[in-house]
C-alpha cells in the first residue's frame, strides 16, 4: 500500500500552508498522497496466512476454508378426509430433528460462556441473565480465550421437541333459499376456509462458518505497518517501492496454539451460540369467506397471521443499557453534569465550557466517576474543586455530550470508557474495570440466541373475474401490520415494535382480447390480409400502488422549513440543537 506517513516520514514538514499557501487542509493531503505515489513510499505491505485443514498448519496466502455440516431428519404423516359432501378436513403433523451445526476440520474457533461473560462470571442462564450483567464489580469470573473447535464438535445442545403439526377446514354452507342464500350467494361458490400449521426453520450454513470464523485462530496477519514493524530497530523512514529487501510480510507461527489468549485492550471482539439454543418456528393461521358476485366474478374475503418464536438474532453482551447506568450511578452523575455545564455557563468567565465541580454554592455537584476517569482521582477528593484542574474538563470532546439541549449519557460513556488512558485512570482511582461493560478485557461479544420473536397480520380482498367475454381480471388489496422484538436491555429483555412495511397494497392485473377478427365478435368474416393486421389484438397490464411507512433518518431540510415537512407528513419532527 503507497501512502504517506505524516509521523515519521523525514518529508513530513513540506507539506505546510508555508510552502502551500492558501492551501486547505484536505488538499495538503491530497498532495501528500500524490507525493507518496510519485516517490513510492510504502505504507504498509499486508498479507494473510491460513489454517490448512490438511495438515493443520498456517500456509501464507492459502485460502481458507471453513467445513461444516448440518444432518436433518424428518417424519411427516398428513391425511385429507370429506367428512361430508360439503366439509373437508386437512390434517397432518412433522417432526423436524435438525441436529446442530457440527464442524467438519479444525480451521475455526469457538468461545464457552465462561469466557462470553469473561470477570464478571455467569449468571442464572437465563435468557438475560447469562452473566452478571447490571452488577459493576463482579468477579469470580475468567479472563476470556478462544478455543478450538475441532472436527466433529457440535457447536450447540440438540433441540429434540420440533413438532409441527397443522390442520385446514373447507365447508361449503350450500344454502339454497332464505336471507343467508342472499348472504352468501351462489351455494357452489360460497366457502369458508380456516387453517393453522407450524413450520421450523432452517439456517444457513453462513451464519455457523461465518460466526466461528470471525473469531481468531483460522487465519494470522502477516501485515507489517508503521504500529507493526515496517521499519525495524535500526532502520530509518522512508520504505520505498525500489528498496525491495524492505518489502516482505510478517513472520508467523508454524502451527496453531490453542486456546488462544486475547490481545490486551480490547483488541479482539468475540463470538458464541448460546448452547440453549432453540430452532425457530413460525405459526400461520388464516380465516377466509369466498363468494360469487355475479356468474363470472367472485370475491375473497380473508385475514392472514403469523407468529415467529424463538428466532435468532445477535446481541452485543457488551452494549450499554440503561439497567447498568442506574446500577453503577452514571445515569444520576451524568444529570449532574449536565447541571455543571448549564450553571458554569451562566456564570461565564474562566468556568464558561466546564463541567469541573467549582465548589458550595456555586451551583455545581461532585463528579466521582467522572474524575476517576478524567483524572485518575479516587472518589474521596471529589469534593475538593482543586480535584478538577486538568484541561479535560473544558475539552469538547467531553463536553459535546453533556449539553443540556442535547444530552447523549451513551456517548459520554463512550467518551470514558472507549478511551484507553481513561479507562486506565479509572482502574487507578479504584473503579472495576467492569463498571460499564460485563467482559471488559473484549470490545464485543457477539452472542447468538433463540430469544427474538415476530407477528405480521394482514386483512386481504381479492376481486377477481374469470375469462368470460375475452376479459379477465383481479385486483387486490392488503392491510397489514408487521412486528418484531427489539432488543431493550438486558433488565427488559426484548419488547415487539412496529416494523416499516407496507402498510396498504393495492395489486391488479387484467387481460382482454379485443373481439375482432375471425372468430370474434366484429370482423369474422374479415378478408385474411385485414385480419393479419386488424385481428388478434389483446390489451394486458398489471398495476401496483403501496404505502410504507418511511424513516427519513438523519437529514438535513433544505428548502423548506420544518412545519412545513411536519404538516406533509404529519409527524413529529426532531431537530437535533447542536448542528441544525
């Protein structure tokens, strides 16, 4: 990779307002990269060795190859039976043993859950109680490691109880006089139908490969950069394209070592299946009438559900909560802070910008966790306003957060807690370093379980007319309304929201073949040069209208104020005070 390394490189000062006048900052980086390609200065030489499955031993540049297999066994019996000559009964039932996910060599790598809830140790294995989430300064746990996930190893528990039945009703009422024959029509078209089964699913062998291979073990990086050796002890800025006894990749292990230790600082994220893990499923249920409006057309009236349990989704067991901050205090001190800033504002001066604690009676409150992580302070100087003397308590990469028009407590954590020295800081002044997160030592942990769930329900009309008269024709409409859990924190577990899909739906279709022309209704007779061009014609087409409901998300007004986006749309609009 040719690019330029503003650290090091003995080039570095050329590229100054001073040589370039007038000259912005993107553009001295854009001459900065043109310089590196002109002179071939070399940034980093990357490379990646895999994991043979063969022989077991890391190969540069080889392809990797991630091997699985999913056995699945089915036992299905189904009958029909007309009880009477107007009720039909549909009924069967099917057992799906979907085995789990086995591995099929020794490329990939695995996490147990001791090592997913890493210091802060498990829980009561709950669905949200896995680990001790919500508790800062739980211990009895482990330091977190990757495993080997041999050939052969099942990557989950066996879900054995995958029976599906399901059953349908057809009854035709075949009234022949009174109000209901009025009601209900034509006694041979008139029907109700009713129906509800159950279905498991099935995943695809990417969600395994893909899982066990984000964790580290089946590949090594040979990359060498300016963080990674580029330029050895010894050897000087800059690595040039010519110099070709300076461009080789890393060296590496021969073989693989497991269990693999992670990188310190969060430098590695990992990934895991619950062992619990259920198959998901769906029920499906429907009610319809159907009718004869005329001789040719009919008319389907009928409502649609379904419900998804049990689906898989991916949750982060590092992601904030707001369980966590009323646990550990942040939420009430993060309040504070916001207080500083306003009451520091007002007062103006040397406190104008600053979230720091100026003392009694000047409007402002202690900031322990703050401090801690600020400044490395323990909580028994927070009420000593010499505590808050370092500049990062005026820094607007803290204070951004804290605005009272616009306060983000997850990004003032992020703040903190994201930042290397700071979480550093807060170790030193006595706060856990699982204060905000259950497996500090990762950046994620990305666990899969089977806790997610849906609905959808939809009223359908379907108007069709049969071909009669060379026309034939359907149009039909859907109302619908589809759900889905969302995740809200491992106190609330998941809750069902409204999902964005097309509300209303309005489908047609239509053919008509125009009577002229032999045979038809005008022309049949017609001379077979006038038919050639006049007869045989048909007219066709399909037409759809739908309305969804739409996220604008992140956007900015140009235009148009925002009454006037809020009386189209007739929805709450937010404008975000910091930037417009």
């Amino acid at each position: 990779n040719l690019r330029f390394n503003t650290t090091s490189d003995p080039a570095r000062d050329l590229f100054s307002t001073a040589n370039f006048q007038g000259a912005s900052a993107a553009q001295l980086s854009d001459a900065r990269d043109l310089y590196a390609m002109l002179t071939g200065r070399v940034g980093a030489v990357t490379g990646q060795a895999a994991l043979d499955p063969e022989t077991n031993k890391y190969v540069a540049f080889s392809p990797r190859r991630r091997e699985g297999n999913i056995k699945m066994y089915s036992l299905f019996a189904q009958d029909s039976w007309r009880t009477t000559p107007t009720l039909t009964i549909n009924a069967g039932v099917r057992w799906d043993l979907q085995m789990p996910f086995t591995a099929a060599n020794d490329t990939m790598s695995a996490a147990t859950m001791a090592s997913v809830c890493g210091l802060s140790g498990q829980g009561d294995g709950g669905t949200y109680s896995r680990c001790n989430f919500g508790q800062p300064g739980a211990s009895g746990g482990v330091v977190p490691q990757y495993v080997q996930l041999t050939s052969g190893t099942k990557g989950y528990e066996t879900d054995w109880d995958n029976i599906a039945p399901n059953i349908g009703v057809a009854w035709r009422p075949n009234v022949q006089s009174g109000f209901l024959r009025t009601l209900l029509g034509d006694p041979d078209q008139a029907t109700f139908r009713a129906g509800w089964s159950k279905a498991y699913e099935r995943q695809g062998m990417s969600i395994f490969t893909g899982l066990y291979g984000a964790n580290p073990g089946s590949t090594l990086s040979l990359t060498r950069d300016e963080s990674t050796g580029l330029v050895p002890a010894g050897e000087t800025w800059p690595v040039l394209l010519t110099q070709k006894d300076r461009l080789y990749n890393a060296s590496f292990p021969e073989t693989a070592t497991f269990p693999i230790a992670i990188r310190p600082n969060r430098a590695d994220s990992l990934s895991a299946f619950t062992p619990d893990i259920q198959i998901g499923h769906a029920e499906t249920w429907s009610v319809g009438f159907q009718r004869a409006i005329t001789r040719d057309m009919a008319i389907d009236v009928r409502y649609l559900g379904t419900r998804g349990r049990n689906q898989w989704s991916e949750l982060n067991y590092n992601n904030l909560d707001y369980a966590n901050l009323e646990a550990n205090g942040f939420i009430n001190e993060f309040r504070q802070a916001v207080q500083n800033l306003q009451a520091n504002n007002q007062a103006g001066g040397t406190r104008t910008g600053s979230i720091a604690y100026f003392g009694p009676g000047t409007g402002t409150n202690p900031l322990p966790i703050y401090l801690a992580y600020l400044n490395g302070l323990p909580a028994s100087v927070a009420g000593n306003p010499a505590s808050y003397s370092t500049t990062a308590w005026t820094t607007s990469a803290i204070t951004q957060d804290i605005v009272h028009t616009w306060p983000d407590p997850f990004s003032s954590i992020i703040d903190l807690d994201g930042n290397l020295t700071r979480r550093q800081n807060a170790v030193k002044a006595g706060l856990p370093a699982n204060f905000f997160v259950i497996n500090p030592d990762l950046n994620a942990v990305n666990v899969t379980d089977s806790g997610a769930f849906s609905d959808y329900h939809a009223l359908q009309l379907d108007l069709r007319r049969r071909l009669s008269h060379g026309l034939s024709a359907s149009i039909n409409y859907q109302y619908a309304i589809e759900r889905g859990s969302a995740f809200d924190g491992f106190q609330y577990g998941r809750t069902m929201v409204q999902g964005g899909n097309l509300r209303h739906a309005i489908k047609t279709q239509w053919d008509w073949t125009i009577p002229v022309g032999r045979g038809q209704r005008f022309g049949a007779n017609m001379n077979p040069f006038v038919d050639a061009v006049l007869g045989g014609w048909s007219l066709n087409g399909v037409g759809r209208i739908q309305a969804s409901v739409v996220n604008f998300g992140n956007v900015r007004m140009v235009g148009m104020t925002k009454d006037e986006l809020q009386g189209m749309y007739k929805h709450e609009i937010k404008i975000n005070p910091a930037n417009g």
